[in-house]
C-alpha cells in the first residue's frame, strides 16, 4: 500500500506510507511539508492511496 500527496500538475510532493498495512481503518496526518521537509504554500492538491490493483485519487485543500 501507498499513501502519497501529489501537487495540480501530477508532482509528487510527499510519500506518506509506503507499506504493508492490516486490513482496517488507519489514519494519516500531513505536516504540510514535502519529501524534503519544505513548507508547502496553501493551495489544492490530490492524495493517492494505491492498494494492490486499486487506486483512489482524491482533492484536498490546504490551507494555513
């Protein structure tokens, strides 16, 4: 399973999870920074979960 935050234009900015997970709930929080540890500005991005052969996209607002 993969968790990664991706920026409007398709740049991953953020690797979230990148593990093998249990099945269950799990809950994740972004510290607004990239894979760098930069503050990211405010703005839309997506989030991606890929498990096995599934993907989920999704929009998300950050705002600070």
């Amino acid at each position: 399973m993969s968790l990664t935050v991706v920026d409007l234009l398709g740049r991953q900015v953020r690797t979230l999870v990148f593990a093998t997970q249990e099945p269950g709930r799990y809950m994740m929080v972004w510290d607004a920074r990239d894979d760098a540890g930069q503050n990211l500005p405010s703005g839309m991005y997506l989030y991606r979960l890929r498990t096995g052969s599934s993907v989920l996209i999704k929009k998300m607002t950050l705002l600070k």
